[in-house]
C-alpha cells in the first residue's frame, strides 16, 4: 500500500493512478491525517503531493518532521517537496522566477531517483516557490532555471523529492522516476493486478455476505455491470439484478444489456418495464431540473416495486454499488461500509430501504473497473461502453419528451453510433450525446419540396473523467456520412450541427 497525501491540488487522483499503473496499490488520504493515523495504516511508502499553496504562507499545510523518522519512505512531489524540504531543516522561498509548464531540468547527479535520464530532461513545473537549499544530508539531483533544487534524494533514507509533476504525461519520463522511487528506493513489489482484485474482492463479498441475500440495480453502465459481475462471482444465485427499463434508452440498448450480461454470467434479471410509468410522468415538463427529479424520483418507485416484489416478506440483506474511487475521494472519502444515505448512485434510495451497501468498486478508477471486467470474462461491448446518463435520452431531448421525439431521436442517434463505432473511433472518443433540439425548427428543401424541420445536435468529447472535456476533431468525412444519413433516415430532421465547445464552460450534455 503506497499512501498519496492530498495537499489539495487535481494531482492526487493522477499520482495514485500512475503508482497503480506500476502494479502497486495506492490510496489518497488527507492531509490533515496525523503521523501515527498513516503509519497505523502500514504504509510501504508514501508521496506528498503537490497543492495550491505557498509553504510559508499563513495557515498553509506543513509535514510533521515526525512523518521523516518513521522509517517509511517518502517522495515528495511540487508542494510536497517544498514542503518536505523545509520540514528537514533546508530552505524553500519565492525566487521570482516561476515556471508553468515544459521546463527543461538539468540533471547534476542521477541518484536512484533519476537513474537513466537525460543530460537535460522535459518535465512539467507548475510553481512560484522554489527549494533553495537541500536539506543536510541530501544530495541535490537536478536544478532548472526557476528552481536551483528541483530534486533531491537521501538513499540511506529512503526520502526523495522533485519539484516538477512525474504523473502528467508531459514529463516525459515521468513514469520512470515514480517507478524508481517505487521500486529502486522504496522496496515496493508490482503485484496488484486485475486478477489479484478479482481474488481479493470475490474473497471479501464472500465473507461478507455469507448466505444472506444480494439486490443490484443495474444501469446498463459499465460500473453496475462489473460491480454485479463481481458479486455473482462470489455469491452465485444469492444475487438477483434488477434492471429498470425506463424506455429513454438508446436502440437496442435494453436487449444488449439483457442478452450479454445474462449471457455471460448467468446472472438471475428481473428486467421492470416501466416505460409507460415514465412516460406519464414527464407529460409536459420540458425544465431539465424536473426533468431530472421526476425520473429519479420514478426510478426509485419502479425498483422499491421490483424490489419488494423479489424479496417478499424476507427482505434483502445487501445492495451492490458501482461506486467508484473518484466518488468515494470527492465525498471526502473514509473506510468501512457506508449506509445508503450519502450515496445516491442509485437515484437517492429511500432511508425506509434497509440495505448494507456493497461496493466493490470503491478503490478503484474507471480504467481499472474495465480491466477487472475484461478478466471477468464480461464482453468488449458492456466493458467498453461509453458513459450513459441515468436519465437517458430524456436530457437531450431539448424539450417536452414524448414518444414520438424518442423514437426520432433514437433513429439519429443509432447512425451516430453506427457510424463512429465504423471508423473505429468508439475508444477515442469519450462519448457523443446526440441532442435533439426540439423546440427548434428551420428552413430545408428536400426533393423539390421546403422542409420545416429540426436540428441534431452532435457532441463528441474527448475526456480522461468528464471532469473536463473538449470536442473531439472528428474526421469531415464521418461528420459527412453522419449527417448524410440522419438527414436521409430520419425524416422530420433537416440540419445537422456540431457542437465544438469544451468543458468548461458547457458541460457535456445539454441539460
Ligand atoms: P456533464 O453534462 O455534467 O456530464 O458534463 C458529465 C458526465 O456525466 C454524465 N451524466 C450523468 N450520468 N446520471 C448519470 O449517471 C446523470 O444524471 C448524469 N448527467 C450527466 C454525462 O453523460 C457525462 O459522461
């Protein structure tokens, strides 16, 4: 276990993720957590990340000098090193020379830390202060213009620092030096592998569940998808799922989800078909926001039904969850089974609900819940889904949702599909909503005759965690062929546009 201490800045989540991609697990805790509270969690090394704030800034977070003697080795990163770096006795301080960005480092000595790096090495800094001195003992390593110590290293003690970020991918070899560290100074071994988390989380839901009875919502997601995949593995006919038919799902979406999850796990399906149910209740609402309320608040009546109608007079015992790391770390993270309450992924189930939440996921990232189900045997088409909102079509559907607009909207999007998954873009592109502007009509001439008809909107980004995201350069030559054949196919639709706005500021659907 390698333990991230988070100073406050986006790096933390990326840094834990790079140490997994070495095969050593990481997990992100606060910075407020005290020297004893981490060692009790046996840590095999640790890594101070970078933060917003200047070390000597009033009320800015310091290191205890107590973590240095504890006998666990320690990386400092930005922030971390400056902050390391003051704690043992040497100096940090503003230089006036701040460096954003690709800065060239000249490496005086390797050390373990830099082992196998150029003369002068591509790295991404992102500072205004800089360390001016080493801390005695300590072997400076490398110096750019803007920061005279930008990486030092006491082998003996196994402590080590860089003031630029090894985890960007900027830093060219970035990688290696967090490998070196790992591996070369900390003693980590790489033995956390997909395999070896099904192994552990199957062992763990097993004597957790024992012979008691398991309920999993699932989405149609890749998350609920690995999470019950999982359960099954460890519980068998103990689970049941119970997938909510809400009919905002795309083409043949309902029957993919039914035919390769049942098909490949021999999962027991409750499949509600509740369309009708949602239908009803989105009559004339055209707000996003009651949009949004009115089908969470149906899905929890279509599951509690489900649900009730499952469990009987028994009740159930568990729920599973697709909780995912970045959830658990953005709620201020925190160990241990969590009640229903402070989750909502399931729409807010009601507090009457008496579940013990399973959340098989919750340590991991999203690239790893793929890779635990690919070793589940689950197929490319469920592992590599692109995300799906849990309202479905019903927010890109710009306007009243009816049957009609639906099904109009489904046609134009299953081309869409059709035609990206062709060019063999499905995985460069994050995912793209295709919205349909109903409340929008314009001018065409079809044949010899005018059209008045509406706009599609097409919206594919490319993002690393929906955090953020920019719009795709997709090739003219699809976009063509797209629109083409909505035009073509779909007849009460006469104009195809494309969305090229990142996030910020638009957020990637359209309500
Ligand atoms: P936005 O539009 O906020 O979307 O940029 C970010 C990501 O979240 C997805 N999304 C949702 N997923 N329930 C979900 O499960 C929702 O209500 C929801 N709204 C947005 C969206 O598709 C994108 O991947």
């Amino acid at each position: 276990l390698v333990l991230v201490v988070d100073y406050g800045a986006q790096y933390a989540q990326l840094i834990a993720r790079r140490v997994r991609e070495a095969h050593v697990y990481s997990e992100i805790v606060p910075h407020t957590l005290s020297v004893s509270e981490l060692a009790a969690r046996r840590p095999t090394a640790v890594i101070l990340s970078g933060g917003p704030a200047s070390v000597y800034a009033e009320g800015a977070p310091q290191v205890d000098p107590a973590l240095f003697s504890a006998g666990v080795p320690v990386l400092g990163i930005c922030y971390g090193f400056q902050a390391m770096a003051v704690a043992l006795g040497g100096q940090a301080r503003q230089t006036g020379e701040s460096e954003f960005g690709r800065t060239g480092v000249s490496v005086r000595q390797a050390g373990a830390l830099l082992a196998g790096l150029e003369p002068t090495e591509p790295v991404w800094m992102s500072h205004g202060d800089a360390v001016t001195a080493a801390p005695a003992g300590f072997t400076t390593l490398a110096s750019s213009i803007g920061a005279p110590v930008a990486a030092f290293e006491n082998a003996e003690l196994k402590l080590a620092g860089v003031q630029w970020h090894p985890e960007v991918a900027h830093t060219v070899h970035g990688q290696q030096v967090l490998e070196h560290f790992l591996f070369d100074i900390a003693g980590c071994t790489g033995d956390w592998t997909s395999s070896s988390i099904v192994d552990d989380q199957v062992a763990a839901i097993r004597a957790e569940v024992g012979d008691r009875r398991v309920l999993c919502a699932l989405s149609g997601g890749v998350d609920s998808a690995v999470a019950a995949a999982l359960v099954q593995r460890a519980v068998g006919d103990q689970l049941t799922c119970v997938f909510v038919d809400h009919g905002l799902l795309r083409k043949g979406e309902a029957e993919q989800v039914k035919h390769d999850f049942v098909d490949v796990t021999g999962v027991d399906l409750v499949v509600a078909e509740e369309s009708e149910r949602f239908l009803a209740a989105l009559e004339g609402i055209s707000d996003p926001e009651t949009k949004r309320k009115t089908i969470g608040r149906e899905f929890i009546r279509s599951f509690e039904d489900a649900a009730r109608g499952i469990a009987g007079d028994k009740g159930i015992d568990f729920l599973v969850q697709g909780t995912l790391y970045p959830d658990v770390v953005e709620s201020g993270g925190g160990d241990g089974a969590a009640t229903i309450k402070s989750h909502h992924n399931v729409g807010g189930l009601p507090e009457d609900l008496q579940f013990t939440l399973i959340e098989p996921l919750r340590t991991l990232f999203k690239d790893e819940v793929r890779a635990v189900g690919t070793e589940l045997g689950l197929p490319d088409s469920m592992v590599w889904r692109q995300p799906f909102p849990g309202p479905g079509l019903a927010i890109r559907i710009i306007g009243e949702v009816t049957r009609e607009r639906l099904d109009l909207l489904r046609d134009a999007d299953a081309i869409a599909r059709e035609e990206l998954s062709a060019a063999g873009l499905d995985r460069q592109v994050w995912q793209m909503p295709v919205v349909l502007l109903a409340q929008v009509r314009s001018v065409g001439v079809q044949g010899d005759g005018r059209t008045y008809g509406y706009p599609i909107v097409l919206r594919p980004v490319t993002s690393e965690d929906a955090m953020t995201a920019d719009w795709s350069r997709l090739p003219y030559e699809l976009l063509e062929r797209i629109s083409t054949r909505i035009t073509n196919e779909c007849r009460q639709i006469n104009r195809v546009v494309l969305d090229v706005t990142s996030k910020p500021p638009a957020t990637i659907e359209w309500e």
